[in-house]
C-alpha cells in the first residue's frame, strides 16, 4: 500500500504545516478569549477590546483557510488512492488465469473494486484531516493546560483520568466490533453474489416461478447484513455518549476544583481557558477515536484488497520466454493429465494426440469427460499437471502467454458479448480493422442474414451481454468475432450448439473452405456435426478412448458407438 501513498508524500508535508498553522491558532484562542474578558471586566477601553476582538477574528480566518486547504488535498489524496487502487485491481485481476477466477468468485471481486475501495477511501480522507491533526492540537492543549493550571495540579490529573476514560472505551469498542468488520464485508460479498445470480438469471427465475424463492434467499442475507450493520452501529452509538458525558464531567470537576481556590478575575479567566483546553484536548482524542472506529473495517478492506493484488498468478511467461511467431499451427500433446488446483483426482488422464494444419479435429464425450478443459490447456488458459502440449514442437510454456494466444483463436462455451455494437464485437481485437474482413468473418459465421435485416446494419447496438439477440446470433457473432482474428489455431468449444442443422452445416462447409490451411478444433455434442471431421477424439472420464475418423472410430471404440447409435438412426449412420 506504501507505493500507492509514495506519490502523496508532498501533499502530507503541506497538509502537515497547514493543520499546524491551524493547531497554533485554535489553540490561541483560549487565551485571546480570557484575555478579553479580563479586559472587559476590568474595565478596558473599547480600543484595547477591539484590537483583541480583531487578533481573535484573524486567527479565526487562518482556522478557516488551513481547515478548507486542508481539505482540499485530503480529497486529492483520498480520491486519488482509491483511482490508483481500481486500477491496481482491474490490471491485477486482467491478469488472472482461470485459477485465480476459481478462488476469487466475480462477486467479490466487484466488491472489493468498489465498495472495498470507497472504505479505504473514506479513511484515508479522515486520517489526513483529522489524525494528523489530533495530536498537534492534543499535544499543544497540554502544555497551555499546564501553563494555565498553575497553583491548581489536580486539574492535570482531571484531565488525564478523562483521556484515559475515552482509551479504555474506545479499546473496549475495537475488540467488540472488529470481528463484526470482518464478517460484514463478507455478507456484502455474499449480497452481491446472490443478487447477480438472481439478475443474470432472471429468465430461469420467471420460467420456473421462482421469484418468492429468490425474493426469500436475497431477504435472508439482507437480514444478516442489516443485523450486522445494527450491531456495529449500536456499539459505536454508545461511544459519543461517553464522550460527552466525559467532555461535561471535566467541566464540572474543573469549576468544582477550582471554586475553592478563585480568588480574583485572573484566576477566574485562568479556569476558563483550562476548560476549553482540556475540551480541545479530549476533543483530539474523540477525533481521533472516530476514526479509530472507522479503521476496522478500513483495515478488513486492505487486507481483501491485498489479498487480490499479493495472490500469486499461476499462468505466467518462464524465464526465457520467446514470441511465437510464424507459427504453422501444429499442436501436440504428450502425456498430458490435469489436475484442478490441489486436488488429488486427475480430470484428464495421460492424453496424447496430434492435430496438424489443414486437418479438422473433433472431440467428443459425455458431459464432464473434459472436452472443454483440454481445449483450455492450448491458450494456457490452465498450465498441465503433467505432460506437456507443444505448438510447432516447442512447449507453449516456452512462448510467452501474450504471443501464444496471438496465434489462437478461440470461441469459448459460454458466448459473451459486449455492450457496443455488431461491428465493435466483430473487430474486437482490432478496432480499426479492415471492414471487409469483418464483413467476411460474419458471412463465414452465417450472420449476415440477421445483421443485413437490422435497420443499422453492423451499427446496430448490442445491449450489455447480448441481451437483445438470440442464443443463435449471439454464437455466430461470437464465431465472426474469432474469425476476424486471423490465426494459425482456431477453437470452437461447443460453439455450434445454438444452431440448426441447416445454419451448422453451411457454417463448417464455408471453413472447411476458407479455413482450409488452419488447425481447427472442434468440441461438439452432435455426431452429426462432425462426422466429416478429419480426426475424432472419443474421451470418457478424462482418458482418450478412441481416436480416428468416424467410420474408424465405428468398428473400434465402443464409447463412440454407442454415442452415435444414441443420436442417429442406422440408416444415417449407414449412409454417413
């Protein structure tokens, strides 16, 4: 966190001679006043008064310029934190492989982006203006208290039983509602994940009827974080009774001490100004005390936001890492088994195989066989446990992640489009793109049917993850998108699903021709998709079972057949 502030260092040397300024004027103040009224009961002059009523309106003026400067650049330190923090965050989190999404869920993350943020914020704008300055008025109020205690020693101690009062109430309150910190920005974590799941999910929601179940599951954990925030904010109620009562007490116990010893109007004034220093005093450290009851919760926040920034990111470029460049496409996997983070159970089990340019690779498999995690471990998006996967002979390991996936273009199972338009998302890797190329991407894709029939054509708007078109369209938007990208390996994870069998089959034919020279990869669910694949991987429980083509993989792998036998009637499969 040190670097983040390292930048503001000049503006808290400011702010420090500032809030000193003002300290000196605050704490002159006192004596000004009593002054004064040594004067006016002694019988001063109109002149004499005003010349003091004029020094005390002039430090008053200083107070109120260093208060707003002060301000000023505590706004700019604070604001300007939580900027850099963001975007320490949204860099950070960009970086992350699909490990580190696995333990950060999105809804924490969020959090921990805004509402984590805004608290560390708030805290670094509080200790600016406030604890810095505390301790200079603090420091200050005791030596003019003492001076002004003269002949009166057990008024210093009315003063130290009063800030002692104020440490024991306010170590009592950390220890209370410190863990209550913690959990809070948990359920807020909590809050969010079940209100994006229920947003994001509003058609299953209204399809199956279960808005009251949903309207129930969000009550209850807006209950708990409304109990929560009662209980923290009912032990910190309690903190500003005791200071007040403390804050009055020394009052009482200063005049009461005092009326025994007042003997004439310089004792009287002397008493006065004691009070308003023991009051400033007391009030430093209440100043301080409230932003001590804010910093639990500031704290839980830098660590959440510590704990993103400090995690380890597993996919990461080897030393000695070099661009993959001019790649053909070849990929081969040797030995590969995966393992999901530290779990003992392997998902995919000594796999090996080959897939070369030109050639169209299908894999096939019942759900959970891990179609899509083999795929994954191409672009790195997860590293193997074992083995290794090698594009044009070398490991992808040795490429550095950022070339690597240059040369991969990939559709994945979930197709996510961006708020922006049909043109923004088609040329997403590349803004300013050759139209023409886009265009083409989309007639390979099959989309230019829906795209021509929109009154805006490729300017048409797409709402924030593709809300406003179909299932269909939003996949073959999200194929155009990947070809745009022109390169070597292209991925297709299950990325025909949407479609009709008359769109599929016009979409593979139109890059079988176009894509003729690429390696392409194919993870279906139908065979007769990819019947007319040049190689067919067959896994079962995370083992290859079968490789081949389809009338090879017929005769000798009984997974296969009995797969294509469920979908398709014999005569298809005799005819195929």
């Amino acid at each position: 966190m040190f670097k983040v502030y390292k930048k503001y260092i000049p503006h808290l040397i400011v702010c420090f001679a500032l809030l000193f300024l003002e300290a000196f004027a605050d704490l002159a103040m006192p004596e000004y006043m009593a002054q004064m009224m040594e004067k006016v009961v002694g019988g001063a002059g109109t002149l004499e008064i005003l010349k003091i009523g004029g020094i005390m309106l002039g430090y008053a003026a200083l107070v109120t310029g260093c208060s707003v400067l002060v301000g000023y650049i505590a706004s700019v330190v604070g604001s300007g934190t939580s900027r850099k923090l963001r975007e320490m965050l949204f860099s950070k989190v960009s970086d992350f492989s699909a490990a580190e999404f696995d333990k950060f869920r999105v809804s924490s993350l969020i959090t921990r982006s805004t509402n984590d943020v805004t608290q560390v914020q708030m805290f670094t704008i509080m200790f600016v203006r406030i604890v810095m300055y505390a301790p200079i008025l603090a420091v200050g109020g005791i030596i003019k208290a003492i001076a002004n205690s003269t002949g009166m020693d057990t008024l210093v101690w009315v003063i130290v039983a009063a800030v002692g009062a104020i440490i024991c109430s306010l170590a009592a309150l950390m220890l209370i509602v410190q863990p209550k910190f913690t959990r809070l920005q948990k359920i807020v974590d909590r809050l969010n994940s079940v209100a994006r799941e229920s947003l994001t999910g509003k058609e299953v929601v209204r399809a199956f009827g279960t808005q009251r179940f949903e309207e129930s599951r969000f009550d209850e954990v807006n209950t708990d974080l409304k109990k929560t925030q009662l209980f923290v904010n009912r032990i910190m109620g309690l903190f500003m009774p005791i200071v007040t009562v403390v804050m009055n007490g020394v009052s009482i116990a200063v005049i009461w001490l005092t009326s025994y010893q007042a003997t004439d109007i310089a004792m009287v004034t002397s008493m006065m100004a004691f009070i308003q220093y023991a009051v400033q005093i007391i009030m430093a450290f209440m100043m301080v005390t409230m932003v001590f009851v804010l910093m639990p919760r500031a704290v839980v926040s830098v660590k959440r936001i510590n704990e993103v920034l400090k995690s380890k990111i597993s996919i990461v470029d080897r030393e000695g890492a070099i661009k993959a460049e001019n790649t053909k496409g070849e990929l081969v996997f040797e030995n590969v088994s995966f393992r999901y983070g530290d779990s003992e159970d392997a998902v995919l089990k000594d796999i090996s195989f080959t897939s070369l340019p030109g050639q169209t690779t299908a894999i096939i498999g019942a759900t959970g066989s891990g179609k899509s995690t083999l795929i994954k471990l191409i672009p790195r998006l997860y590293d193997v446990s074992e083995g290794c996967v090698k594009l044009d002979g070398r490991d992808v390991r040795d490429y550095t992640v950022d070339s690597l996936r240059d040369n991969i273009s990939f559709v994945p199972q979930k197709n996510v489009l961006l708020k922006g338009t049909i043109e923004s998302n088609i040329k997403y890797n590349d803004i300013d793109g050759n139209v023409e190329d886009m265009k083409t991407a989309a007639e390979i894709a099959q989309a230019t049917e829906f795209i021509d029939s929109k009154e805006n054509g490729y300017e048409s708007e797409i709402a924030q993850g593709g809300g406003n078109v179909s299932g269909g369209q939003k996949q073959r938007l999200a194929i155009a998108r990947a070809l745009y990208k022109k390169a070597p390996v292209y991925i297709f994870d299950d990325s025909f699903s949407a479609l009709d069998f008359k769109t599929d089959a016009a979409l593979r034919a139109a890059l079988k021709e176009k894509l003729a020279d690429k390696n392409i990869i194919i993870v279906a669910q139908r065979v007769g998709s990819i019947m007319n694949a040049d190689q067919i991987l067959v896994l079962d429980e995370g083992r290859l079972v079968g490789k081949g083509t389809h009338s090879e993989l017929m005769k000798t792998c009984s997974v296969y057949n009995e797969i294509a036998h469920s979908q398709l009637s014999k005569e298809e499969l005799q005819n195929a």
